[in-house]
C-alpha cells in the first residue's frame, strides 16, 4: 500500500463518520519533549523504531502519522 497525505479536515471528516483513526506521532523524543502540542491518545514511536515495531501496528485502521 502506497502512503497518501490526509488534511486534519479529512480525518475529522473520516472521524465524524464512524471511521477508526490509529495516530502516530512520530517525532523525535527531543522534539515530543519540548512541544506542548500532543494528540491525546496518539502512539509515539520515533521514525527509526517504526520499521522495527510494525508488526504492532493495527492492520484494519487508518494510520494516520505526523511529526515536525
């Protein structure tokens, strides 16, 4: 499956119908320190581990990811 882009507008929209949205924040730990904005119930996992935790990654969910 080939990455997309997603507008906070589309997943809201998406969220509004019902959908499930997996978040990934994938931020650096220096850079999820320092920033006062986090997604309540968002996953954090740096760039570098995801390649290595994707077997935890839910399959039947849209995973939506974001860093800075």
């Amino acid at each position: 499956m080939e990455p997309s882009r997603i507008t906070v507008a589309n997943a809201k929209d998406k969220m509004d119908h019902g959908e499930e949205i997996f978040f990934l924040d994938t931020r650096t730990e220096e850079a999820w320190t320092a920033s006062d904005q986090k997604l309540p119930g968002a996953t954090r996992l740096s760039v570098d581990e995801v390649e290595f935790c994707s077997h935890k990654l839910p399959r039947d969910k849209l995973i939506v990811t974001y860093c800075t």
